[in-house]
C-alpha cells in the first residue's frame, strides 16, 4: 500500500516542526528540554485541526511558528515561550 500523499500545508507543518527541533538543539541542556517539550506540546494540541477545514487558522499558526523560529535561531535567546 502506498503512504498516504501530504498536502501542502501538512508538509510546512512537519518542515516547521523539524526546524524548530533542530533551533532548539542549539541551545543549553536544560533550556533545549524545555524548548523542545514545548514545540511538541504546541503541536500536539493542534494535531486535531483540520487542515481543509481550518485552513485559515493552519496558516496563521505556521506564520507564528515561523516568527518563533526566527526567534529560537538568535544566538542571544536562552528561552522561548
């Protein structure tokens, strides 16, 4: 059986989640903890949306996460919330 075909914004979704992932390895131990933990939180209490549904809330979400990783890539930042 062939995997089922992503669309366009569930592939920005996971492209989003990954990178944000990666910012948070550069930080330190306990803040890439909590970084980390709270990507994973933030994007399980949306994982019900759905995207041919919602489509308007799907991209303001992916615009903030894009600010949010922006934020996480700056040397100077220790946290995010």
């Amino acid at each position: 059986m062939a995997p089922a075909r992503l669309s366009g914004l569930a592939k920005q979704v996971l492209s989003l989640h990954r990178s944000l992932l990666r910012a948070a390895r550069s930080k330190d131990a306990t803040a890439r903890a909590a970084i980390s933990r709270q990507i994973r939180d933030d994007f399980e209490r949306h994982a019900r949306l759905d995207p041919m549904k919602d489509v308007l809330l799907v991209e303001h979400l992916i615009r903030a996460g894009n600010k949010k990783l922006a934020m996480l890539r700056d040397p100077n930042v220790v946290g995010a919330r």
